[in-house]
DNA sequence: CTGAAAGCGCTAACAA
DNA sequence: TTGTTAGCGCTTTCAG
C-alpha cells in the first residue's frame, strides 16, 4: 500500500517506516512543527495541528521513540528489578505499577535476578544502558557496587517493600520491624504461648522475625522456634515446613508465616493431619494476598497495600521525570493485621 | 572524580555520561574501532581490545542501547502483551521468557491491557514506537485493526497460549479443544457421569469447554451445566461458583475448572460444606500450577508448560533477530493431564 | 507561532 | 584490522 523506498540516491539503510519528516512534508510544515504539534499540541495553531494529525493519521506514523529518547534524554521508560516475578508478594505491586506508568505514557521493562547476586550487577547494566527515567527496586538487596553504579548514573531510584535509614534516592515501604512485633503482640494477645515462625531465607523476613522473637521473648514466652525455608516461598515449601516444625515441638499453638502462601501451606498440612486451625493452631501468613480471605478458614494475616506500594513509586518517578521535585522522599504506607479465623 | 563538560564551545547538552567517544580516545583509537571491541570482539587485535576493555573499566562506561538501537535498528527488546500479570497462568511464562531473553541480552518490556480490548491500541502503539525486535503476545484476543499495525510495523510477533489456524507469525501453544476433549473423556473413563464446567469469561476457556461439552453430550452424557466467572479467576470465584453449582443442581459429580486456582476455590468450599473429593465430587483444574501438587487431596489437572512456551518465544525472537530463519514458526507444546487425588 | 541548524551517541557503509 | 564519513529519527538551541 504506502511506497517503498525508491528514491536510489546512494548510503544507508533507513528503517523503512514512516518518519516525522515524511509526516512534515505531508502537512506541508517543517518537521519541528510536526514534532511540536504532536507533544505540546498548545503551542500550534489549530489549523497546523489539525493538517498534521490528518497526515499521521493517513501515514499511520508511529513515533521512533528510540530517536524521540535519544535526543531528549528522557526515554520514558522505567525498569523494575525483581528476585523473581513467581514470587507471590511484589506481583501486585509490578501490576499496579505497570498500569500507573502506562496511564502516564510510561513503559515498564522488568529485571529478575533470581536471587541471585552476581546477576543483580549484569542486570544492572544492562537497565542502565537504556537510560530509563527511573528504576524500582523491589525486595532486593543490592550490593555497594550496585548502589555506586545506581546513584553515578544519576538515575532516580525508588526502592519498595522496606523502609532502610539509608535510601539511595526515593523509598516507599514499611517497617518489617514493627510487623515483627505487632505479630508477636498479637497473638500474645490472643493468648497463645507457643509461638513459631516459618520463613524465607530472604533479609527482609529475618527482620521481621529476628523482631518477633525478641518480641515474644520480651513479653515472657519462650523464644519461638524458625523454620526456614528457601525465597520463594511456596505451599509445599509450608507443608513440609509444618512438618519438621511438629516433629521438632508438638507443643507449638501459633506459626507465624512469611507469605500468605506459607500460610496456606500450613493450613494445608494441617487439615491433612487432622491438626484443628485455630483451636490446636493458630496461623498468620503475610501480605494479605487475594485468596487470603476466601481460604476455610480465613486467613489472619497482616495486610501490606502491595497496589498502593506499585502507584506510589510510578508517581515518584514521574514526577521527577517531568521535573518537579519530589518533597517527601520516603513514603511509609504501613501495615495493618486482618483478623479472620485462622487466629 | 571523573571531568564534567569544560569545553565552553557552544551549542547542546550532552547527558554527562561517558560516551564511546571519552572511551576511544582514552584507548586511542577511534569511536568505531571501540565500538567493534565491544560487539564483535574477535574482529579486533588482542591488543587493541585490551586497551578497550582496560578504557571501559576505567571510566565506568555503559553504553548506551537508545543510541546503539536507534543506529542498528536492533533495540534489543523484546515487549510482552498480558491481559494482567496478575492472572494466574501466564506469569511463568513470562518469567521464563524474562530470564531466557536476559540471558541473550535482550530486555523485556511488559504491557497490560486490563482484559479492556480499547487499551491494546494504545499500548500496541506504544509498543511499537519502541522498536521491539519482537512482540511476545500472551492469552489476549488481538482486534484486526491490531494485527493490522502489528503487520505492518513488520515488527516479529509471537502468539502464545493459543494454536489458531491463522497466526500472525510464529505462534507457540497447544489447542484448547484437544483440551477440552481430553478432559472430558478422562472423567467419563473415570466414571463420572454429571459434569459441570466452571471457567473464566474469556474467549479461550470458552473453546475448551465448548470442546468439553460436546465431548460429553458424545459419550452420552447430559449437558453438563456451566458457571462463568469473570476473568481472571480467582479462589474467591471458585467458591461462589460452586454454590451457585450445588444451589442449581445438586447432582454434580465432576467439575472442570479453567484454572487451578478456581479448582483451589471449588475445593476450599468442598471442605467448608464438607462435600467429600473425590468421593462426592471430582475437581479439575488447568494449568498444574505450583501448587496444585502440593494440594490436599492433590489436583488432578491440565498441565501446560508454561515455562516451555516463555523459553520457546524467546527463542523464537533472538533466532529472527540475529537473523537466522525460523524453519517451523508454528510449535504445539501440548498438554497432558496429570492424575492427583482430586479426580 | 514557526523554522534552520546542529547534534544526542552510536553503528552501517564504504574505503585503506 | 582499522579508520572515515554519513547518517539512524528525533528534539534542542537560537532566531525570526
């Protein structure tokens, strides 16, 4: 249909696609009209706007956002590094932060380092070398190296899911600390005596349950015995911790889990061996996933706005994209305990 | 440490960062000869790229993709289209396409549409504004105006999840009819004779359990009943979806689910109303997702390598990008039904 | 409000 | 094996 090259004046390539010059020409302006007529549409008249739309219209012109980045310094594009998507807790966030980026004009490419160190650099650079408007750090731990590279590149950084005294840029999380030890409390409260935690062999969970055993041994119960189970945590991953955990100390009357999906496991296991939730145990996961409320029972567990995480970093970064300083750099968006009837 | 612009010639920006240009002549010798030790590095003396490697190092220098993309016409990347990431089924299929396409160098772009067939013009145009070597589309019903653009863009596209009769380009997947079939011969061999279907309101379980029903009504069966619950599917849905079963016909000794995690919702509410599996009633899923072994009683289901189909998209892309034909452009993975204790 | 010139940082074409 | 030159397609300066 649309002509292919034909002019055969001599050099190089040329895509093929249609381009703002042939847009231009079409409209009969110079490309730098057409440019602006299509990304600052206000400061065009309207007869030019209109005879540009028309031709992009009729050329079908897609924007090379390739070239648009390259001259702007402003890609427009936004990375999110992640141990591995499979995991059951940052997906909401990845979700959420997806769709706010987009409704923005914004792409997501998304990293995994599998938990394992040495990609994080690798993966690292590979981010970097697409210039992208900003990155989301999602439950990693990166390495002084990683963080050098991060902060010389001078790329905004936002990192989720915690809340370090040391941010390299923007931060939006909450205290795995105080999780910890409002779990501890709560289930003191409740009247359990016999606590236990089942968890990831990731840093953020040993926070969380280093403050919850001293939590727990600071209100007067013995310290609680830890499962630990290789990131990603899984449902068979929680049955067989639930195992070993009977068979270390029957006495146990409380787990606390590291992931909802933990906790399920637990459930699991013990409907399987006739073990009463909660009358014998009691069992609290963490993350407040989607099924947590429509399990039998239903999950007690502490709630983690995974959506509000995913938004508040897209906006954190657009802004400082569009230029405008972020004030408050660290966004601490809490945590709350859903009682249901596991505990 | 390293100098920031001095030259007060006139005239533009520059990023700041380190070029291949601050790079070659740090090495002494010119940009493209610096260029050739980094992509092709056995087209270069020993010597000169030791002196390259040496220069990188010193100045910490990233490339920059943009540039090299817009250059090549080779950006490197790859988009993948979900309906959300958040769906249970194709999330290892992304993250197997992530981590085999990293490992080539490519980056993954994701994109949503939010099961809102309006939103897949905007992103496919955003998409391809980006120059993708590849578009990776996964378990969305793509409008013709779509396929259209895509065509046009000439940009290499592969359909997952799917085996339609008239791909795009290269398609990896399985038939969603043969499923459908399978699964209703299985549990008529199985003895049941009162099958129900339960499926999410998109257009691909639909052709599974128009498959299934026919299959049925074939072996003799009555009409099996059917409860649609919107997309995605959730446990939540599984349960409502098995009241309303049980509340219209009581009968109902088997039922298809077109997820695992309905298939998790219809055992959660089993056990709740404490209707015996598989004595009472029989459960299948689709998709053998992680934890559908580790379920009690475990879930008999479809599975689907879903990590097979992310491995062999990527493939599918790098083989086009780096230029080699793809001989077979149609792959049908297949699917096998797995026997737990459910069914 | 519109345009001409220059160049973002890199690599494909020729040469040498 | 190495270098020269000319751009990829767009947007920033700086003028009108």
């Amino acid at each position: 249909m649309s002509g292919p090259p034909a002019n055969p004046k001599r050099s190089r390539r040329r895509s093929g696609a249609v381009t703002l010059h042939d847009v231009a020409r079409l409209a009969e302006v110079a490309p730098i009209t057409a440019s602006r007529a299509l990304n600052t549409p206000d400061r065009v008249s309207p007869e030019v706007l209109q005879r540009v739309t028309d031709a992009v219209r009729r050329t079908g012109y897609v924007p090379n956002l390739l070239a648009g980045g390259l001259a702007s310094t402003r890609s427009r594009l936004v990375a999110a590094v992640v141990p591995t998507i499979a995991g059951p807790v940052f997906l909401q966030t990845i979700q959420s932060l997806t769709a706010a980026l987009e409704a923005q004009g914004y792409q997501l490419m998304l990293g995994q380092t599998g938990y394992v160190d040495s990609r994080e650099d690798a993966l690292l650079e590979a981010i970097i070398g697409r210039r992208p408007d900003g990155i989301v750090l999602t439950g990693i731990m990166h390495s002084a190296h990683g963080r050098q590279r991060l902060l010389a590149a001078g790329i905004p950084v936002v990192e989720t899911w915690d809340l370090t005294p040391t941010p390299i840029d923007m931060l939006v999380g909450f205290s795995h600390v105080e999780v910890g030890r409002a779990v501890a409390a709560f289930l003191h409260g409740r009247g359990r005596r016999r606590l236990a935690v089942m968890a990831g062999d990731d840093e953020r969970s040993a926070r969380r349950h280093g403050a919850f055993r001293q939590a727990a041994v600071a209100l007067g119960l013995p310290e609680p015995a830890l499962v630990t189970v290789p990131a990603p945590t899984t449902l068979g991953s929680g049955r067989a911790a639930l195992q070993q955990l009977l068979a270390a100390d029957a006495s146990v009357d409380a787990v606390f889990c590291s992931s909802d999906l933990l906790a399920l496991g637990v459930l699991t296991e013990a409907q399987a061996r006739g073990l009463a939730v909660p009358a014998q145990l009691a069992v609290m996961g963490f993350g407040d996933l989607e099924f947590a409320a429509d399990l039998h029972p239903g999950l007690t567990t502490v709630r983690i706005d995974s959506h509000a995480i995913g938004r508040q970093a897209a906006r954190f970064i657009v802004e400082r994209a569009e230029g405008r300083p972020v004030a408050e750099r660290v966004v601490d968006l809490g945590f709350s305990i859903v009682e249901r009837g596991s505990a």
